[in-house]
C-alpha cells in the first residue's frame, strides 16, 4: 500500500487489532535486526527499520502461479450504513487479494492515506464503484507502510466509526508498531546482483503518494559502515507521485558489496531506506591505452516528433582505458561543439549489460548514458554527445561508429518557462500571454517567449488555505482596444487565516502594467473548510462574464436555486446582473456542481462546455445551457433522471483513478475537438465531439502529459498549457501527428 510518507504528521499512538481484524499476522514479534551495516547517524538504528526495504527480498514476494495470496475480506452495510471489519493488519511488501462485497446500492470503495489521497497497490490505486449485488476482486502489494483509512465514497461524509487498514513492516509487531509512515525506494539500474564497475550510477524512483509536505533532501550511499556517494535535491527529477534520482559513485573497491541507500528529508528525518547487493568488478592490470571511444545513441530513433521531457538514452566506452570504462562524463549539445549550445551533461555509468555482452567484457555493464531535457523549444533539434575522458578530462575522439555521436529530432511540444504555479492562462491578440500564480497574488506576463521580469500586478490577501488562492484569469473580449485584465481570488480573513469570500476584480492593462484596481464582483461564496471553491472566469461571445462557485463543500447548496454555491453564474461586464438570466434578479445561470473548474466555448455555435471534480471519480465535461441542472449530490454521471442533464463525458468509471479535469479549451480551427487539462495525471486529453449540437463524443486522445492546470489558444496558432511548474506550448496538428505516430 501506498501512503502519505515522511512528511505527514506523525503519530503517538499504537495501532492495535481489534476482535473485528479478519487478517493475522502471522508469526511477528518485536523488530530483529537486518544485518546490515547502520552508519553512525543522529538518530537511532531502531527508527531506520520501518523505512527499510530489503529489494532482493522484495523481488521474491509476487505470488507464483503456486502460491495463493491471502484474501482480505471486506463488506459494505447498509442498515445500519457501516464497514466490516473496521480494522485490518497487512504485513509490508506482501501481495494480498482484496475482496469487497457490497449490498443493494451502488457504492464506491476506497482506501485512503493521511494525505488527500494516496495510490494503492503497484502504481493504481484503490478508487472503485461497485455495482449492486457486486463485488470488486483486486490484487494488491503492501508497498508502504503506514495507517490507511478504508471508505465508502458513494455515502461520504456519512461514514460512521473509524475504518482502518494497517500495513505493519516484516518482523514489526501490530501492537508495539510505532506507525512511522515511510516511503518506497526502488532501485531501476543496476539490477539485483549485477556485476558492475565503477564509476557507477544508483537511478531509481521513491514514491510519493499526494501527501502535503513531503519531500526528500538528499539521498546518501553506504557500505560497509562508510559513506560512498550521495545524490541532493539537484540530482532529483520531481513527477507527480514520485522522485526519479540518480547518485553517483565514484569509487567502490572490487569485491562484493551490499549498499545501503537511505533517503532523508530536509528535517534529518528518513523518509525511505533500501538495500541492494552487486558485485564490483576489478579493472585490468596492463591496459593498453586509447584515445578513441566507442559508443552509440540508441534514444530517440529515427526523425520522427518527440515530447518533452525528452530523454536521451545511449552507451560509451574507452576500450584500452585501465580505469573502468575510461569515460568520466558524456556531455549533450543542440548542434555541434564549435558553433552550438550546451544542454546537459549526461548521467553517466548507468547499468548496460547488453553493451557489456557485444563488447566481451563484463567491465562495461556500466556503460549507458542518459540525460532527460525538459527546458527545450518545439521545433527540430540536432543532438550531439561527446566524450570526455575520465582521467584527463580532455575531450576524446570516437574510434567507430558515427563520429560524433548525433541524432536529428523534431518536439512536438517545448517549454516555455518555469512557473510557479500558473493555474490559469490567457492569451492576448498582441501575443502576449498573461498567467496568475495560485499562491503569489501575482499576475504575469510572456512576450515573445520571455518572461517580463515585474509582474504586471500582485493581488493582496489572496488565501492560500486549502484549495484557494489567485485561481481565474481572463481578458475582456475587445482587449486590447478595451485594455481591461479579470482576475478571480479567495480572499483571506487576515486575523483568522480562514477564506472569507471570493473576489473578482479588474485592472487596466497600460504598457504591460496593470493600473486602476476595480472590484467588480465581492463577498461570494467561499468554503470555510478550504475545498471546492470553483474560482473560474471566462467571457462568452455574448460579452458576459461567467464564472464558477464550487459547493464549498457543503453538498445540499448545489442544489438550491436561492444560494449562488454548486452553480455557475453570469454577470455583466461591470458586474451586474444581465436581464435575460435564467432566474430574474439572480447571477445563477446553471446548478448542479461539484467543483467545476474550466470553462470554454465553442466557436461556431457559442455552446459553453465546463468540466466537473467528482468525488473519488465520475468527474465530467458538461454541455451547459441556460436554467439546467446538472446533479450533483444527487445524481452523478449518466444518470438518465428526469429533471436532469447528463454530461457529455465521464472520466473516474468502473475502478478507474479520477482525474481531476481543470482547464478547457477549443481548438479555432477545429471546433469538433474540445481540449482539457487533469490535475491528477497531467495529461491533455482532445475530446473528439459530434452531432448538429456538439453533445456526442466520437473519441478520447491524450495528447500531452505536461498540462496539469489550463489551456488556451493564441491568435497565431499556438496551444498554451501548464503543469504545476512550468508552462509548455506546441502545435495542435504536431501533437496529433505525434498522437497517430505512438500508435503505430
């Protein structure tokens, strides 16, 4: 099971198992050692354990067509509404078939971490509806440690009674266990028990289950007692759920070695440990000695388009050097040396039997190469390796092969700059791009691909608790000959820090500099508790102001026309309310919501479209017409019930993660494909749409895993999207040319 790790709160209590645990663990006593060697550290070998992962002993755990994992048997109640058993004990990296039953109803199953969510088994996660009657069968790896809470979604927050499951770590005891909750360090190369040599290159992966607060600050190599390599924060790749790392070790004498990789967080605390046995191989004693390299780019092939990041993959080797393979570094250039620019130097050392086998020599298992490139324009590139000789450092001339080392590639995407956060985006007819940062208060600007270095305002006392912040965005639709920027925020209570309403206000664009602070719209709705607040603005072709009002987690206010929470409203330009409004005197113009968080509208017909969060899944891309109402809590999904409208896309079906769909957008000259952004896989799905009315969706493409938050168009033809931390853009018709290229 995947948990919130490290940084999570950490718990004084015992967790204990109750009569009700169906589950035994089988044969634990108090924590024994595990052989390996402890460095002296500022803390106890005792709190190492939990975090510790034996990988060769893991390896061994999937059950073999043999072996019947044990099955964990849970039911969903209903009268009274309840969970059995309440508690259930699972012993660490295990595989256990997961059984649940349900009743008369539909009912959504879930297990979930101290975080806001956490992924269980190997890369999924526990999120499922069952039907009436069914039953949802699944086999699980208790990857993490940690205690998890077991729920019934279809009926939250009416869960009644605490429901827990426990994963405890091999040789821990249920009811001594202290609850560290821990991380999953796994090793991707070099393999268990490889025969390698050095210089050599640890990469591997810690798991990261959306958990606030979790990080890892460095990673540190030992063995035999003494400190061997260590990787930092700069040597750390951050994805979505987890760490991808790369450490280096320079030296390791010959011999066999188990290494003991620990990973901490910025507060000394070990967030995860794991242990790895390899072999090192001796070098020569008489090499001969050589000025030329062998080697290879094996990634990217052929000249087809690529997305980012975009990862560079090959091998080298200096064959007559004494010392390993002789190459001490492999740098990466966008066109040649002499006349082109620098872009990284590779990891390098990274496990490669193959190369190893070809050559005849055991030496060079750890040959490979390997840079990922993410600060890259769209457009074609021209990569070159070259060599550097470990000793020397001196540039190194190739023996065979090609000479250099190149290979030609066209991005179908690129970056445009690092971001702190841009939640929403809008693109100007002058090319100017305006973005707002969720948690600065700042609104900005890119001109010609660059960023202006002054923001072109700061909004103050913008809420960063929960889910709030600075979160719409939008320019009135005759700028710039009405130079006029909107921006929707919550708005924090300054002697609580509690959200106290939501705001949206106007500034006039003079030379890239927002001037004359307007309040437009003040005191709508706001959730006390930090969630669903809505906070997207967008203008219709009808010149109105739309913007949408989560049900501030308070489900029965999506459903009562008098209240504007749950709803999206229309306003006037000035922010009064237009006369022809579904409700007369009322800004409501459609009911029903979760939490929607994009809006868009179809060029040709006007139509406006807005995606929905669902609860644990049945998130929604909804058709919006005037005076409807589109469910929730009462109805999610194609619900088929009168007095209802039903989306024209549900994502979040049948055991499937949500996804969390955020900003959307239509493509000008294609106004069949509807584009969004998912905040919980980051991947840019085209929805393909059909009929006289555009409610029919003939197909789903992803094209793009890097757009987390919004999306949109400029007049000369590019797609702008963002991710948490940077914002990328690319032609529509390349990343579908990249889309049919991947599924050849």
């Amino acid at each position: 099971m995947l948990s919130a790790c490290g940084g999570g709160k950490e718990s004084t209590e015992t967790p204990t198992a109750t009569p009700e645990v169906t589950t035994a663990v089988p044969g634990v006593g108090e924590p024994e050692s595990s052989g390996l060697p402890i460095p002296e550290l500022s803390i106890s070998s005792r709190s190492l354990l939990p975090c510790h992962i034996d990988l060769a002993a893991a390896a061994e755990q999937r059950p073999s067509a043999e072996a019947t994992p044990e099955i964990i048997r849970i039911q969903i109640l209903e009268h009274p509404h309840r969970i059995v058993p309440r508690n259930v004990v699972l012993v660490q990296n295990r595989w256990y078939q997961l059984e649940v039953t349900t009743g008369s109803a539909w009912h959504s199953f879930a297990v979930v971490g101290e975080g806001p969510r956490a992924a269980v088994g190997v890369g999924t996660g526990i999120d499922y509806e069952i039907p009436p009657g069914g039953k949802l069968e699944q086999l699980v790896h208790t990857t993490y440690t940690g205690e998890f809470t077991i729920q019934d979604r279809r009926h939250w927050p009416f869960v009644h009674g605490r429901h827990t499951l426990t994963v405890i770590p091999e040789g821990a005891s249920a009811a001594t266990w202290n609850s560290e909750v821990c991380g999953n360090l796994q090793v991707n190369a070099p393999t268990l028990d490889a025969n390698v040599s050095a210089p050599l290159v640890i990469q591997g992966t810690i798991g990261q289950p959306d958990s606030v607060g979790f990080n890892v600050s460095r990673i540190e190599a030992w063995s035999n007692g003494e400190q061997v390599g260590f990787a930092t924060e700069n040597d750390f790749l951050q994805q979505r759920f987890h760490i991808d790392f790369s450490l280096t070790i320079p030296t390791l004498g010959p011999g066999s070695h188990t290494l003991l990789l620990i990973a901490f967080q910025g507060n000394d605390r070990i967030a995860a440990a794991a242990s790895l046995p390899l072999t090192v191989l001796p070098d020569p004693v008489n090499a001969a000695p050589s000025s030329s390299y062998q080697g290879n780019i094996d990634d990217p092939t052929g000249e087809g388009l690529r997305s980012i990041p975009l990862t560079i993959q090959g091998w080298a080797v200096i064959p007559g050097s004494a010392s390993g393979t002789g190459v001490g570094s492999v740098e990466i250039w966008h066109g040649p040396r002499e006349n082109g620019r620098f872009l990284t130097e590779a990891t390098y050392g990274i496990y490669r039997p193959d190369v190893a086998e070809a050559l005849g020599d055991p030496r060079f298992a750890t040959s490979g190469f390997s840079a990922q490139l993410t600060n890259l324009p769209a457009g074609p590139l021209e990569l070159f390796a070259y060599i550097r000789d470990r000793q020397s450092g001196e540039y190194v001339s190739p023996g065979f092969l090609r000479s250099p080392l190149s290979r030609r590639v066209s991005l179908a995407e690129g970056k445009v700059t690092d971001a702190a956060w841009p939640v929403a985006l809008a693109a100007a007819p002058d090319g100017r791009l305006f973005y707002a940062e969720l948690l600065t208060g700042n609104i900005r600007i890119l001109q010609d691909g660059l960023l202006l270095p002054e923001p072109f305002a700061t909004l103050e006392n913008v809420s960063h608790y929960g889910e709030s912040g600075l979160l719409g965005l939008a320019l009135h639709p005759n700028f710039p000959q009405t130079p006029f920027v909107y921006a929707m925020y919550v708005v924090d209570d300054p002697e609580t820090g509690i959200p106290s309403g939501q705001r949206v206000v106007r500034f006039r664009d003079n030379n890239s500099v927002g001037q004359e602070f307007t309040v437009i719209l003040d005191n709508l709705p706001a959730a006390t508790d930090g969630f669903h607040f809505g906070g997207r603005i967008a203008f219709g072709p009808d010149g109105k102001l739309y913007l949408t009002i989560g049900d501030t987690n308070v489900l029965e206010s999506a459903q009562d026309p008098t209240r504007l929470e749950g709803s999206i409203l229309r306003f006037n330009a000035d922010g009064t309310i237009p006369a022809d409004n579904p409700i007369p005197g009322s800004p409501v113009y459609a009911t029903g919501f979760r939490n929607s968080f994009g809006l868009a509208f179809q060029p040709d017909s006007g139509f406006l479209y807005a995606t929905d969060n669902g609860p644990g899944g049945f998130d929604e891309v909804n058709k919006i017409e005037a005076g409807h109402n589109y469910g929730w809590p009462i109805h999610m999904g194609d619900a088929n019930a009168g007095g209802f409208a039903d989306p024209i896309a549900v994502f979040g079906l049948h055991g499937e993660r949500t996804i969390g769909p955020t900003g959307v957008a239509f493509a000008p000259d294609r106004p069949d494909l509807l584009l969004f952004c998912a905040y919980n896989d980051f991947f840019l799905r085209a929805l393909r749409l059909s009929g006289p009315d555009y409610s029919s969706v003939e197909s789903t493409t992803v094209l793009s895993n890097n757009c987390a938050l919004d999306i949109t168009f400029s007049d000369d033809g590019w797609l702008y999207y963002s991710s948490i931390s940077a914002i990328y853009r690319a032609r529509l018709d390349d990343l579908l040319r990249l889309h049919e290229q991947n599924a050849q």
